[in-house]
C-alpha cells in the first residue's frame, strides 16, 4: 500500500514538473505581440450655432465627403446680404472720371481753337500778343486744374475700390463659413464615437464625432534587435489573433510591414517580447485587411516568423 502511494505521489510530480516544463517554453514561432490600432479623425466643428440637422449615430459607415449635420446659417446669410448691399452702395458712390471731366475738357478744347485763331491773326498783324499771352495763359491755368481733378478723382475711385475690394473679400469669408457649416465626413470609415445631437449649440473647435478606418487595421508590435533582420517593410507576413467564444481558438490574417522603427526604445509595460522583456526593442507596423470586420482597436495579435526559405 506503501509503494503504491509513493508510485502515485512520483507520478503527480512528474505531471506536474512536465506541466511546468511545457508552460515555461515560449512559442518560438511568435517574433512579437501588441495591439491593433486604426486611422482615427476626431471631427470638430468650423462654425458655432445651433445644430439643426444630424444624421448620424455610432457605427454607421460613411462615404468621404458624407454630408452628416447642419449649423444653421440664418445669421450669416443676413449677414453676407447687408455686405453685398453695402458694395452695391460703393459701386455707385465711385466717381466716374470721365464723365465728370467733361466740361473742363470741352473748355480747354474751345480755349485752345481760340489761342489758334489768335495765333493765325497775330501773324497777320490783326491780333495783339496779349492776346495770345492770356489765351496761353488761360490753357495752363485750365490744364492744371484739370490734372488736379483727375488725380482727387482718381485717388477717390481708388480708395473705393479698396473699400469694395475688402467687402467682396468679407463676403467671401461668410459664404466659406456658410460652406463649413454642412458638416461633411473627412474620410470613409465607421463612427466610433458621437458627442452631439440634433437642437445642440456647436461650437467651433469642440469635437462632434470621432470616425476610424477599419476596413484596413494597424497591428503595433515590438520586436528584439536581434529579429530586427528577419523583416523589412513591404514584405508579407502573417498575423494572429485570439478566437472569441464559439470560434476557433486563433484566427490567421495576412499582413504587410508598413514601417519599421529607425530607433530602439524600452518595451511597452502591456506588451510582452519573446526574450529580454526588460529590454530594448523596436517598433513594427504591419497593415492587416479586415474584411471579416472582427478585428477591433485594442484587441491583441502577436506577429509570425517569417517561414524558413
């Protein structure tokens, strides 16, 4: 009875010590682990105001350019009318220099065929030089004064002009905030957040929703120096993740090294290396499709070997 206990005793060591054994060794096929990231906008708004229209709710898929809410723009396009109608009112009020240089210009014109009739009578002993000299005179006077009125006019229409020139540029700036006020998505992708609703102020600068690629998924691992040359970017690798329940225990994706690291840094405390763990390693992106939409941020996958050539 004796011997029999002992063989059984020996038997639940060895079990045990096989167990130990078996839980000490670490999957060499495994060159990393980390989280799975993706392409996340978080979408603020442009302008503040009431928000009268908002089509949208956590994971629905949206098209880039998806008009999604609506500020209302009552305001801004009164706003934007009183500019036009003021530029209207500065467009009329600009001198026309043409128009009102006409009579000096007739006057000169009649005041230089009379200095040509006197000249013609001063040649034939009829007309006096006086004459000619106020005639002259008269011109010169005349030509001054018309130089003069055309460089007030001129500097009038100019400073109009400035002044239409910066209202059409204010009319410019409402009609790009009534634009901004249709709220559209950034990028195609599946809202993962939403901080608003319908009746709400928006107000520029606070966030609105936040929206994720997640048709292409980001696995970030970390990998020893040493492995550092079993990879390069653009190369083809295998990725897996842990089944949920029901499911097979792992599931296997294909993934492309989108970046490697140029700098060593010390692991992540959440991320576990093969070796080393207090170590310094490196940072490795691999780009993965999730076409079977079961990948999601945060979730865990560990990186493969690359198999043997």
């Amino acid at each position: 009875m004796k011997m029999k206990n002992e063989i059984r005793y020996g038997s639940l060591v060895l079990l045990l010590l096989l167990l130990c054994v078996g839980c000490g060794q670490e999957d060499k096929s495994v060159l990393g682990t980390g989280s799975f990231e993706a392409t996340e906008i978080l979408v603020s708004g442009e302008v503040s105001g009431k928000l009268i229209r908002w089509d949208l709710a956590e994971g629905d898929r949206l098209e880039e350019g998806a008009e999604v809410g609506l500020v209302d723009t009552v305001q801004l396009a009164l706003k934007r009318e009183a500019l036009r109608r003021s530029g209207v009112g500065v467009a009329v009020a600009s001198p026309n220099i043409e128009t009102q240089t006409a009579p000096l210009e007739a006057k000169l014109s009649d005041l230089r065929s009379q200095r040509d009739r006197v000249k013609r009578l001063l040649d034939a002993d009829v007309a006096t030089k006086k004459q000619l000299d106020d005639l002259d005179a008269g011109i010169a006077q005349l030509e001054g004064q018309l130089e003069a009125t055309r460089s007030t006019l001129s500097g009038s229409r100019g400073q109009l002009s400035a002044q239409r020139s910066a209202i059409d540029v204010q009319i410019e700036q409402v009609s790009d905030m009534i634009r901004r006020s249709v709220i559209k998505s950034p990028i195609s992708g599946t809202v993962i957040a939403n901080y608003v609703h319908p009746g709400e102020l928006a107000a520029a600068g606070h966030p609105l929703f936040r929206i994720a690629e997640l048709d292409e998924m980001t696995l970030r691992v970390y990998i020893t120096g040493e492995d550092l040359g079993l990879l390069r970017v653009g190369e083809k690798v295998k990725v897996r993740v842990d089944g949920g329940a029901g499911e097979e225990a792992t599931r296997t994706y294909d993934g492309t090294i989108s970046w490697i690291s140029p700098k060593a840094e010390f692991t992540p405390k959440s991320v576990q290396t093969r070796e080393d763990r207090a170590g310094l390693v490196y940072a490795v992106k691999v780009r993965v499709p999730n076409e079977d939409g079961q990948l999601k941020i945060g979730m865990y996958g560990e990186l493969l070997r690359p198999a043997a050539e």
